[in-house]
C-alpha cells in the first residue's frame, strides 16, 4: 500500500499517469533451475489481491498456455516462461523455469538487489559421481566448492555482474558443466528527487521540502531514511523516516542556495542523492497608489498629487519625477517625507506625467504614472453630411463629420441617432471626426454630435437622413386546410417581402406562367387563392417590384400526398438483456406513404419525442436506459393524412445494484458475549433477484438470495472471536458492490474477577459437576421443553430498555457483577452444559472500571472439544483460555453419555 501511495505522488510531481503496479512473482523454493521432475510453487503478489478475485497465470514455452485460479499459488514443473495477473491489473514481469535433465545445475535466486547476500547453489544430481566441482563467474575460476554446494555473495554490488556456472568431473575423467546464469545487481530504489511547496515561497513564509523515492516492487517492505542539506551542509543532525522538512522562514539570500536530499535504507549501507535545485524566493510587495485632487486639473486651479503606500515599515521617504513626454526622461522634482506633492496654480507647463517613489531602510517600491494636463472646455460642434445626394439608398456609405473650433485634447466624440448613442470615437491630436454609417432602412431619421474632452459636452444641431430600401427577396407560402394537400382542397399562396419600401408590386407564377398580380401600397404581402386540381401539381414562384429591385421568391412545390401505412416498431440493444445505462435505439418505420413522414415514440401512451423522414423510409430513437424505461413502447407515423400506430412492444430494463448499507443490531447498549446480533444488509437500488453475502474480517459468514430486492438479514450469536469488521457485498449479476467496513466489539468479564475462578478450578471440579447439574435442572431443562434457546439473562430482557435496538457504537463502563446460570445446549442432545454468568450485583462496594473494551475474550463454546462442540454455531478451531474469563461450563453426563467422556470446564468473559 505504501509502494501504491508513493507512486501517485511522484506520479503527480513528475505530471505523468499513474496505473496500477505490476503483480510481482515469487519463486519457492527460490531457484529459477531445478531438476526435472522437481516442483516450483509460483505466489503472485499482486497489490489489490481479494479472495473472490481470479488469478490468471500465462506460460509460454513452444506455444502460450493460460490457466485461470482463485488461488494466487500455482505449482509448475514444465520450463518456459510465466507471468500472471490479477482482476484488472496489468500483466507481471516473465520469470524464466528451466526443469533441467542435466547432472549437475547452477541454482540462484529470480532477482539481486544492492547490498543483500546472494546464495548461488552448484547442485549435483543423486548418484551422479561428480567430483571437483567448481564456481567459475565469467569463464574464470571463482572458488572450489568441494564439500558444500554453496557460494554466498556478501553484500551485493555492481562488481558482482557477470554470468556464473559450474563444472564437475565424472568418475570416467569426462568433464560436466551446468547452465550459465547471469547475475544483474539491481537498485532497491531510484535515486530520490527533490521538490518544494510551494513551489515560489514569499520571504519570511515556511516552506516544505519534500524527498521522493520508493523501493522497487520486489521489495515493499525496505523502510528508508532520508536527510536534507543545503550548500553540503545537513538542515538537520539525524536522519529522519519522514520525506519530509519544513524550513519555517525562507528569506531572497536563500534564493542564491542549492538544496538536495539523500536517502538510505535503514538496515544498510545503501544511500543516494538527489539533483541539487535552487529555491527562487519571492519579495515582499506593497500597495503603491499615486493618484491626483481633484481629478480634472483646470488651468489656475489648485492640483495634488497623493502617493499611496500600504504594507512596508516606516520611515519612508517619498521621491517625486516627471516626464514631459513620452521620448524624455525621467527628472526628480521634489523629495520628502509627505505623501503629497502639492501645485499652487496649474499652467500648461505643469502639464506632463508624474510619479512617486516610496522608500524605507531595505527596499524601494515604485507607483504607476499619473498623467497632469491643463483642460480648456470645446466649443459647440457642427455636424456635416458627405457626400450630398438627392436619394441616399440602402448599402450606400455616407460620412458624417463632427467638428469643434476650439478644446483641450483629448476630445471625445459621440454621435447619436433618434437620441440612441450610435459610436464614439476619442481624438487625441485632431478636432475633426468622421463616423462611417453602411446605410440601412433603420438609418433614418434625426442625427446629431457631442463633443467632451471632461469639462462639459457640447451638442451640434440636428440632422435629417432618409434611407430608401430596395424590396428584399420575397418568401412565397403555401397554406393548406390540413398538412398535406389533397385534390379538391383550397390553397392560399402567400407572397411577402420582409423588407422594401412600399408601394411593392406582386406576381404569381406557375411553370413560368403568370397567374395574377396584387399591389400592396404600404408594404406587407399579397395573397393568391386556387381550388386545387390534379393539374396544379407542380412549381411556383412570385416576384416583388418596388421600383429599386425586382426580386424573384424561392420555388415552392405542390404534390398530391399518399397516407402512411402501419409502422413496424424494432429495439436494438447492445446486449441480450436492456441493463440500466445502456443506449438503445428504437427504429420506427412505416413500409409505404408520401414523404415527408413524422415518427413519433411513446412509452406507456407518453410521448418521448419524434423524428421526421423528409424521404421516406424509417427513423430512430436512441433511449440511454434508466429503471422507469421498462414498460409498453410503441411509434406513430404520421404525413398529414392520418396517423398510424405501431403494435406495443414491452422493454425490461436491469438496474444494477447499488452500493449496500450494512447495520448491527444488539439487544442492549453493548454487545456481550451470547446475545443475538442482526446483521442486515441493504441495497436501495437493484434489480431482484439480488445475492447478499455477509463477510467477517474477509472470510464469508453466509449469503442468501433476495428475490423482491428488498434487504436480508443474519442473526449471530456472537462470542469474542467475532470481535472485528464486518462487511457485506450485493450482486444481481451485473457487477458486485461492497459496504463500508462495520466494527463491533464483543465485551466479556473483568480481569480482576479472573484469578479466584481459575484457582478455583482445579479444586473445585466436582461442585461444578454439581453446580453445572442444578443450572440444568433450574433453568436449562424448561427451556428445552420449551424448543428455545435464552439469548440473554433477565437484566438484558427487552421489556426493562428502550424499545428500539441500538446499532453497535461503544461500550460502557464495567461493573461489579454476581453469578447467573443458564443453558448453553438449546438444542437437546445427551450432553448438557451449565453456563455460569455474572450479573451486576448490589454490592455496595461496586465500581466502575475504565470505559475501554476488554480485549482477548472468546466463545464459550469455543473451548469445548470438537466432538462436544455445537457444530451449527462455533467453529472447530483448537481453543486457548483467556486470561481474563469468569464463566465455567461444566459437562453433565445424561443417560446416554459415554462414562470415558471426560468433565469439562471452559472460561468466558461474563454476559451482561
């Protein structure tokens, strides 16, 4: 887990995608060669492994073999190469088996990392005679190995690279070599790098320095130590687990600094560095504001020019410049400590751009430019049309000119039209502007001009423009009494020009022949009517004439119209069944009828939507699927001569189901030992039938199947052993979901009471035997009869607390009990158990011990034998007494119990 976490944070400093790690294969024994005939069992090691998930496992020697498992173990005894993958992860490293058949083999382990011991192994087959058998690392002798078969490499390094074999010789003199293995040290982690946050720190803030680095996948479980320097000196003495340090002042001198760290494995020698890297520290600004009072400076007026600072320490000392302008420097006018700058009487020499700046004992801050000028009102502008026409048209391009005799730049221009600001243009060295108007219909009517250059608007007289317009083309509208046209219905041809200056004369045209004409003297359309025959099937057009434009409408044509046959209704799906979220589409589709046709969908007689066919044929309707889609669908085809209905078609949809709530219920405030907890599961959405399964600590406690898809639950009598989390997991077959984790504590006995029970025991074995008879006489043997089994004492019955059962949070404080007896064997049999309990007693001398959970408590049952233990309830697991048990079970032998069974005592934490 650590190894994933380290991956998405260097992933993230890197910027690049992280994917899940690879599994990684082990080898047991450890060799990659062994004898043929021998076994390798292969573990693979993948990050996310669950019990419910497979494992595939690849072998590729002449051809590829897959094999799927639960399991993540695979014993093999074939040579080649394998590799694995769990659910959804990518595939493993190859790991070469060779089974040799050979008389002698060199053996060495799958992977060698830095600085560990490495055994390599010349072993010799049974009855092979081989004498003198030598290690040779890259063709030369490295060591004898005459009475062992084992070579170590201590510490392993980059030196120790090379192909390794053995040799041996045959009791015939003939010489024997083994297969060549060839040895790579490898890094148990990379080198680290070094980053910052953040990654621009402001002087005089902390910055975090973060040391980036994990070992391979090999090896998780290496613990590193890290250290961090600065200019070869250590930030700090020791070395720390952490990869991380916190410099809690940086200041602009440690910009000039380099920073780099090193790691090393805490149980060798191996240490790396990282990249060295300089921090870049930023300065500290200030609000800096210059700024003029009044704003408008007015020739003979009063003028100050205020600097503004904020955020820097005193004393300050302000300095004063201008610029006359723009190709000239910078002068300093004025020096000192006031803030203000002052100008008794402005005359055009005043006239320029002005600046402060604000300094104190370690930095200077410098403000914006605020330009000072001398303002002269305008005088009233004239407007002027150009060029002059006796007919301004619409397209045509006129000027209007606004001019001023006299005013202080910059002057600002507006022109208005019918009072409505039309444009504005700022002039900056001329007195005379140009608007440019492209002429059109809206365009008439009164302009006029202003001018303002800050010390008032002045207005010029107004103006008169009319604009003439062309007709636009006209559009030519067919109206009919229903959708479509029918022989013998009567039509209205419509012509209308959208724009025009009237009177517009109309035309009407069939196949280039003129029907008529109509005028319209101010403006609007004009309107044909014909009692339709077969003969007038076929084109119009209309023309529209004001005098300026002759414009031709578009063609519009006239068909006699077929009505549509019965629709045929199909759904395609993705997939067998309709699951929620798929995309399906319906095609609806009438054989025969006039185009265009218009499909309409509907679900349970309510309209989904509609498509239109302008050429015949079918149209779709594509659906993403929710669990409300499910019922009757069915299409209409429709062309304006009468509706047509498909046959209805039934959909169902899958709802996969959603993530599960699992809830404990106890009888009481706390669970003890011996109650009866609910475990019930939840899934507020799913298509039924719906498996559930309940979990403890991963391993599987029960499952049952829901067919109306509402929840299940499962009654637990519950010992110490099912102390723990539990979960549960929902499947309707298209894809499992799990619950959040739920942890219950099971509460037993007090330690103190502990001891004089267990001293007790041992002399006391035959009162229990007696003790254990009447607690099956008082209490047990009613019960019997009665076919039930007590799942609590009298101080836990529901009708002495609340009504609702608690879900399980905590657990109160121990008090000090008294014994209660009760059965412990509901279910009849020859064998009959006495439970001794404690309930809170009256003793004035009770206290309360601390609030925490009791912990090492179990099962009654669970320290009875195997052939006396409740098998429907408690597991056969061997049993150890807790050190803090104050319940005893004694055996009572009945009439048909063995006399070789022996007494028994068990000890358990009390029940409440």
């Amino acid at each position: 887990m650590l190894l994933w976490v380290s991956l998405l944070v260097l992933a993230s400093v890197t910027g690049q995608s992280v994917t899940e790690p690879k599994p990684v294969i082990s080898l047991h024994p450890p060799w990659t060669t062994v004898f043929q005939g021998e076994r390798v069992t292969l573990t693979c090691n993948a990050f996310y492994f669950s019990a419910r998930e497979k494992i595939k496992w690849y072998h590729w020697y002449i051809g590829e073999t897959s094999h799927e498992t639960f399991r993540n173990t695979l014993e093999v005894q074939n040579s080649g190469e394998y590799r694995c993958r769990a659910q959804d992860s990518p595939l493993s490293n190859r790991v070469h088996l060779l089974f040799s058949p050979a008389n002698l083999i060199l053996q060495a382990p799958l992977d060698v990392f830095e600085e560990e011991s490495v055994v390599l192994r010349c072993r010799t087959r049974a009855k092979a005679g081989l004498n003198a058998v030598m290690l040779y690392k890259n063709g030369k002798v490295l060591k004898a190995l005459e009475n062992i078969s084992d070579f170590t490499i201590h510490q392993a390094s980059l030196k120790d690279n090379g192909i390794y074999h053995c040799t041996g010789i045959k009791e015939d003199g003939h010489y024997v070599s083994s297969n060549s293995v060839e040895i790579q040290v490898q890094e148990l982690f990379p080198p680290p790098v070094l980053t910052a946050s953040p990654t621009y720190p402001i002087e005089g803030r902390a910055v975090t320095l973060t040391c980036l680095t994990q070992p391979v996948p090999q090896r998780p479980d290496v613990q590193l130590q890290f250290q961090f320097l600065r200019d070869n000196w250590t930030l700090e003495s020791d070395w720390r687990s952490s990869p991380e340090f916190q410099i809690t002042t940086v200041w602009r001198e440690d910009s000039r600094s380099s920073y780099w760290c090193q790691a090393r494995r805490v149980t060798s020698l191996v240490q790396k560095k990282s990249q060295r890297f300089q921090m870049y520290v930023r300065r500290v600004t200030a609000k800096i504001r210059i700024y003029t009072y009044p704003e408008l400076a007015l020739e003979g007026q009063k003028l100050v020019i205020i600097c503004s600072v904020g955020g820097i320490q005193e004393p300050i000392t302000f300095f004063w410049y201008k610029k006359t302008n723009k190709l000239s420097r910078r002068t300093k006018i004025h020096t000192s400590s006031e803030r203000e700058f002052r100008i008794p009487v402005l005359t055009d020499s005043h006239a320029g751009e002005y600046c402060c700046v604000a300094r104190n004992r370690h930095y200077s801050f410098f403000s914006d430019l605020v330009t000072v000028s001398v303002k002269v009102p305008v005088s009233p502008p004239i407007l002027t049309l150009s060029p002059l026409g006796a007919r301004t048209l619409e397209g045509d391009v006129v000027t209007l000119l606004c001019e001023v005799q006299r005013g202080s730049l910059p002057i600002l221009y507006q022109l208005f039209h019918k009072g409505v600001l039309l444009k504005k243009i700022g002039a900056t060295s001329w007195r005379t502007i140009s608007f440019q108007l492209f002429l059109t219909e809206e365009h008439s009517g009164n302009y006029y001009c202003t001018a303002d250059n800050g010390l008032g608007p002045q207005h010029s007289k107004a103006m008169s423009l009319s604009v003439f317009v062309p007709v636009s083309r006209p559009v030519l509208t067919l109206r009919t009494p229903r959708a479509q046209t029918v022989e013998g219905d009567m039509v209205e041809l419509h012509c209308e020009a959208q724009r025009g200056s009237p009177p517009i004369q109309y035309q009407l045209f069939h196949k280039d022949v003129a029907l008529g004409s109509s005028s319209s003297p101010s403006g609007g359309g004009a309107t044909f009517n014909l009692f339709l025959k077969e003969e007038h099937s076929g084109n119009y057009i209309c023309q529209a004439n004001n005098g300026l434009r002759v414009q031709h409408s578009d063609t519009v044509s006239l068909s006699v119209r077929v009505p549509v046959s019965r629709p045929v209704l199909t759904l395609r799906t993705p997939r067998a069944q309709a699951v929620e979220g798929d995309v399906v589409e319906l095609h609806c589709e009438a054989q025969r009828g006039s185009s265009p046709i218009l499909y309409q969908f509907f679900h349970e007689d309510v309209a989904l939507g509609s498509r239109s066919s302008p050429s015949g044929g079918g149209a779709p309707f594509n659906l993403s699927l929710m669990a409300e889609h499910s019922g009757n669908y069915s299409c209409k085809a429709d062309n304006g001569l009468g509706a047509q209905r498909s046959e209805v078609m039934t959909l169902s949809v899958i709802v996969p189901v959603s993530r599960p709530v699992l809830t404990l219920k106890v009888p009481g405030a706390q669970a003890v030992e011996g109650d009866m907890v609910e475990l019930l599961c939840e899934a507020q959405r799913g298509s039924p039938p719906i498996l559930y399964r309940f979990y403890h600590e991963n391993v599987t406690l029960e499952s049952s199947v829901s067919h109306s898809g509402q929840g299940v639950s499962f009654n637990l009598s519950v010992t110490a052993e099912h102390s723990g989390n539990y979960s549960c997991e929902v499947d309707n077959g298209l894809g499992p979901q799990c619950s959040e984790a739920v942890t219950l504590h099971i509460t037993g006995l007090t330690g103190s009471r502990i001891g004089p029970v267990a001293t007790g025991v041992t002399g006391g074995l035959l009162s229990i035997m007696g003790l254990a008879a009447v607690a099956l006489l008082l209490y047990g043997w009613p019960l019997r009869k009665a076919g039930r089994r007590p799942t609590s004492n009298s101080s836990r019955n529901p009708s002495d607390s609340d009504s609702q059962e608690p879900t399980y949070h905590n657990v109160p404080a121990w008090i000090e009990l008294q014994p209660v007896y009760s059965n412990v064997n509901p279910k009849g049999g020859d064998i009959v158990y006495a439970e001794v309990q404690s309930v809170p007693g009256k003793s004035k001398h009770a206290v309360a011990s601390a609030p925490g959970l009791l912990k090492n408590t179990m099962s009654p049952t669970t320290c009875l034998p195997s052939h006396l233990r409740p098998a429907s309830l408690w597991p056969s697991a061997a049993c150890s007494l807790p050190q803090d048990s104050s319940v005893i079970y004694s055996q009572v032998k009945g009439p048909s119990t063995p006399a070789s069974v022996p007494q028994l005592m068990a000890l358990s934490a009390p029940h409440r």
